[in-house]
C-alpha cells in the first residue's frame, strides 16, 4: 500500500566556530531557530547537519540516557511536531565520545543511536571513538539508517545497509560526497535524505536522481516520497509492464530511468502493495535476478 512520508534535509551553517566560549549556546540556538521554521509542514522526518557537533567538545558530548541542550533542542522539536529527527551530535558512553546522528520519535523520546565507523585519523587523534557496525532504527514511517560525512567513501559499511535494507538514509555531513550519494541510494535501493552546510543537500531517490535539493533561493530541501516501493530488473520484467499498467491505470507506478537497465514499481493505493503487484505477474526483484545470474556464472566456470 501506497506509504508516503514528508522529509526533509536541512541545510546549516553556524556563526560561530567550535572553539569559542560560547559556541555551545549560540549554535543550540541557531539550530532551534532553523527547525523552528520547519513547523508547520506536516514534516514526518528532518536531517540535520553534522556542524551541529560544534555545539560540543569531547568533554560535553552529551549521554543519550540525560540528554544536554542539543539533543534537547531536537527532542522539543520532535515533539511538537510529532515527526522524526535525524540529529547530529556528538554522543559519550562512558569514556568514550562519538559523532553520531540520535533518532527521535514523534513524542521526542530517543528511539537510537548510530555512531560514525569511519573517522578521519585527524578526529581519531582528537580523541573520537570510531563506531563499529551500520545501525538501522526501525521507527513508524520506515526503516532509517545513518551514515555521517567521512562514511560515504567506504563500501564495507555500504554493503552493510545494503544487506539491513533500509527504507531512508540519513545523511549527517561537513562534506557533499558528490557522485558517492548516488551509488549509496542506487546501491541500498533506499532514498536518502541529506543535511550538509551549503547548498546541495536535500532528497535523492532509489535511483540516486534528485527530487529536491537546496540551492541560493532556498536551504531546506523537502519532499514527499512513496516507500511502497520495489526494485526489479527489466530483463524478463518489462513485457509485463503494459499489462500491468493497463490494469492498474495509474494505481501502479512503473519508473524506469533510462540506461539503467532496472525500474521502480511503486504502489499508489491502499488496495496493494508493490510487492503484490510482483506476486501477481511473476515479476524478479533486481538483487534475486543479480544473485541468480553470479550463481549461474559461477556454475558457468
């Protein structure tokens, strides 16, 4: 069934740097001015900027079981907004401090916690602790997985989410990643939603194409996206493709970009889902038609 969620990627600079005295305050109030003027928006879920770490030192990195000003400053947005929050903070267990994105459910209670794996030598002589595995928090609108900044350049990590199928990626950056956003989405088979400090940030989807990003008119890129959705190759699939969308007359959305070789099927009803549509017409989903064809080349030897 058709399941449509609001999300948005939030585009965040600070006037302040993290070394001085008060950087801990004016960026608290920075970022509650920026989700402040979010309200209003039926928002489902907002991704903020890995800059909001500066908030922070190692030494007030705060726990997530007594939440200091920035997590709190994200749970009241939560809250009041009855949405999500993917929020950049730095996170202490114990000795150890982590930059990581918090998970916030509609209540503003804390729903999880993933940790950045792959820090840079420099952040690891400051002091962080890296992260060990890819998280996915299971939440009401769907399945959300984090990656922060220095991430996007490691495909084990990216291989993990890809076998934890998530429904969103949240990404939590000082740094754009250009080309290596779009092989996260195509490669998890996931959307994924961007907070970066300058323009580009925003919604990309399954395939890795834009659906908003921010730009010099705007710094908040939102969009409505279908997670009723699924992944097929076109061999063997798209001699269907007529009969099933003759049928379901705009009910069952098939998009397939060009020179892909792949489509996305999404379901744009309550009467089925897309994984019915796939049951009805025998269709192959792209990773059993990928895995299929390695195993056939392998006996193939």
């Amino acid at each position: 069934m058709a399941k449509f969620v609001n999300v948005a990627g939030v585009q965040f600079a600070t006037s302040t740097s993290g070394g001085a005295p008060d950087a801990g305050k004016v960026i608290c109030r920075e970022m509650e001015a920026k989700l402040n003027s979010l309200k209003g928006y039926g928002l489902d879920l907002v991704v903020t900027c890995e800059l909001a770490i500066l908030a922070q030192t190692l030494e007030t990195a705060e726990e997530i079981a007594n939440p200091g000003p920035l997590l709190q400053t994200y749970a009241r947005f939560a809250a009041a907004e009855k949405c999500h929050v993917a929020g950049a903070s730095r996170v202490r267990e114990g000795d150890d401090v982590y930059n990581s994105i918090v998970y916030f459910g509609p209540d503003g209670d804390i729903l999880g916690v993933y940790h950045k794996v792959n820090l840079t030598y420099t952040a690891i002589g400051k002091g962080e602790r890296s992260g060990t595995k890819a998280v996915v928090i299971d939440t009401a609108i769907g399945r959300l997985g984090g990656v922060i900044c220095f991430d996007l350049n490691f495909e084990e990590l990216r291989q993990q989410y890809r076998a934890l199928k998530p429904d969103i990626l949240t990404f939590a950056s000082a740094y754009h990643g250009g080309l290596m956003q779009q092989m996260w989405a195509y490669d998890c088979r996931a959307f994924f939603v961007s907070a970066l400090q300058f323009m580009g940030c925003g919604v990309l989807d399954p395939f890795g194409r834009e659906l908003k990003v921010t730009d010099c008119y705007t710094n908040v890129a939102r969009a409505t996206i279908n997670l009723d959705r699924v992944m097929v190759h076109l061999d063997k699939n798209r001699t269907k493709f007529a009969e099933i969308e003759k049928k379901y007359l705009g009910e069952i959305i098939i998009d397939t970009p060009a020179n892909v070789g792949s489509a996305l099927i999404y379901s744009m009803t309550d009467e089925r889902t897309a994984m019915d549509v796939v049951a009805e017409f025998e269709l192959e989903l792209l990773d059993d038609y990928l895995a299929a064809s390695l195993a056939a080349n392998a006996a193939n030897r």
